[in-house]
C-alpha cells in the first residue's frame, strides 16, 4: 500500500473507498498507527478483523468500519479506551462480541443495515452512550434494561420488526430525538409522555391508530411525524367540506370588496350579519368568514427538512363539528408558531 496517496493527517488516516480486503497493520502502511485518533475504513471489502489487527491503533478515538463485509467484529476493540464513535453501519453483523460491554468510553455508536435480531445487550453496559443508532436491522423487542441507557440522547431504532416498546422507555429522561419509523408498532405506552427533553419524534409507516394524550404536553417537542398510520389516513379520509350558503357567499363578495353598506338598504339583521365578519386566521387568505368560531388545525408532518401541512387553516365550518372560540385565536399566526395551536385540537389530530 502506498503511504504516500493515502488521505492523511497527524491524527486523523482515511482509507475509505480504497478498495482494501485486509486491515491495515503496521507493515502495510509504513507509518506508526499509534499517532492516529481517527481512523475511517468505510465502502471497503473487509470481511473480518482480528484482535491483533485492531491493537495496532490503541489511540483511537474515531473508527468507521461502515460499508464492508464484516460478519463479526474483533474482541480486541475493548482494549481501545479511548473510543467514542464506533460506526459499524452496512455490514452483515449478526450478533456483537461479548466483550464489547467493556468498551465504556464509546458515546456512539452506529450499527444500523446490519442483520441483528435481538436488541445487542452488550450496549446495555455503556452507559457513555449518547447517540445509539439500531435501524435498518430485525430486531423485535427492546428490552426493559434499556433503562441503564441514562446518558442516551439520540435513539434511532427505524426500520425493524417492533411492534411494541417497554414502559420503561419513559425513564430515558435526556433522550432528544426518537426514531422508530418503518416498524409496526400498533400503541405507544403513555410512559412517552416523561421525555421531557425530546425534540423530534418519528412514528411514520407503523400501525398506530391513536397516540398518547399527554404527548400534546412535550413542550421540547418540535418535529413529529405520523404520516403512513392508519391515525392519519382515517384524519385525512373523514375530512370533507360543505358548500357555503348564498348568504355566505355574497357577504364574502360585499366584504372583500369592500362595497359599502347601511340599514338605510340593508335589513336590520342582514347589517349585523356583514358586521361580524372576521379575518381569517390563516396570514395566507386575505378573506372573511361570518361564523363567531373558526376551525384552527395545524397538523404538520415533519420529514427530514420538509413540512406538509395535511390542513393548516379552513374559514368555513364543516356540519357536527365541535369549533374552538375564534377569540382564542390569532390573526397573525404563521406557519412556525404553534403558540395559538389549542391542545383540544392538537389532540384531535394526534388522537385521530
């Protein structure tokens, strides 16, 4: 191997993409691995690693094995003390080694795409972790123990068989964002409501017919994503809208045109009736409404940087429906403030 084109610094070697089968060791390289903190060998062939091999670099603080062909990984990667991000993802780990629970330094770790059917119970020991990242594998269950897991802040555990979580999820009181998209899970256990810290909540593609009332109350909780659940496409199925009256629509017409009006040739009640118009509350219509309540939902599903709102605003009432008072709206709410967004409704939405 040539030293010399490979991507290096005095602390950091990159060997990504380099087409490697063999890990690389002091004869291979040339260079003393022990200077080297971080170390990247992802979108490789690699198809193990021995104990040996890993000692070569006990310095390391980075290790990305990503985008190889490992099977297991080296026993050895307890000895390196100082690492704090093990990314493992794409590989064809189907278990982890015993002696990883050793390795308490590690804040993340990444094993996502692999072929893992059981929660690794080895994380359950390390108790730095900040970021855990399990999607993309088979796993069916999370144990209760997860619990240990205090420190946890990120969670992502999209793209499995669940169906269910523990309880004891609620006691992961640091946890920041929560990603358990792509499952099947059918309920979600009210114990979610304690993640007082978490921000962002992905829930799309699962079964979930109903979510837990008190999730209205994570105050923190700024990005949820529902979308794909029967919850929503029944929201989106039951909406429908009834046509305006005649009165209606020429009130409209008289107000947002502003032509006047008097008692002297209107009837009494057909003046108090224009008299109690109301701007919209949605900034994006210009228009009125005549009702003394307003329809205010703001649903939005969050997915990566995108915002679909499924119905942000409507000006007209729809037939049997329970309205919130309109003086507990503002004319001025927008798109990123959730500040007017009544919880009676939000858990309209939420609760399907």
């Amino acid at each position: 191997m040539d030293v010399n084109r490979l991507k290096k610094t005095e602390d950091m070697l990159d060997l990504s993409c380099k087409g490697i089968d063999v890990f690389p060791t002091i004869s291979r390289l040339r260079v003393q691995p022990y200077m080297f903190t971080h170390l990247y060998l992802s979108g490789n062939c690699m198809k193990f690693i021995t104990d040996d091999e890993i000692s070569y670099f006990p310095n390391l603080i980075t290790l990305d094995l990503s985008s190889n062909l490992l099977e297991c990984l080296p026993c050895g990667l307890c000895k390196l003390t100082k690492l704090k991000t093990l990314l493992v993802r794409n590989n064809v780990l189907c278990e982890l080694p015993k002696c990883m629970s050793s390795s308490q330094s590690l804040e993340i770790l990444n094993i996502s795409g692999n072929k893992l059917e059981q929660f690794p119970v080895q994380v359950l020991q390390l108790l730095q972790l900040k970021q855990l990242h399990l999607g993309g594998n088979r796993i069916h269950n999370i144990p209760k123990e997860i619990t240990q897991l205090t420190s946890l802040e990120y969670l992502y555990l999209g793209g499995n068989k669940l169906t269910q979580l523990p309880v004891e999820m609620g006691k992961l009181t640091n946890l920041k964002s929560l990603n358990l998209c792509d499952n099947q899970i059918t309920l979600l256990p009210k114990e979610l409501a304690k993640l007082h810290q978490l921000e962002s909540l992905s829930l799309h593609n699962n079964n979930l017919t109903v979510l837990p009332i008190a999730i209205v109350k994570l105050k923190n909780l700024q990005a949820i994503s529902v979308r794909g659940n029967p919850l929503v496409i029944r929201f989106v199925r039951s909406q429908s809208s009834s046509l305006p009256s005649l009165q209606e629509l020429a009130g409209k017409t008289i107000k947002n045109n502003r032509i006047p009006y008097s008692r002297q040739n209107l009837p009494a009640f057909l003046v108090k009736y224009l008299d109690s118009a109301r701007k919209c509350v949605n900034p994006m219509c210009r228009g009125v409404f005549f009702d003394s309540c307003v329809r205010h939902i703001k649903f939005v599903d969050f997915c990566g940087k995108y915002r679909l709102p499924f119905e942000q605003f409507l000006c007209s009432p729809h037939d049997n429906e329970q309205w919130e008072d309109l003086a507990s709206c503002s004319s001025t709410s927008s798109d990123d403030d959730d500040s007017n967004v009544e919880p009676s409704w939000m858990k309209k939405i939420l609760l399907g």
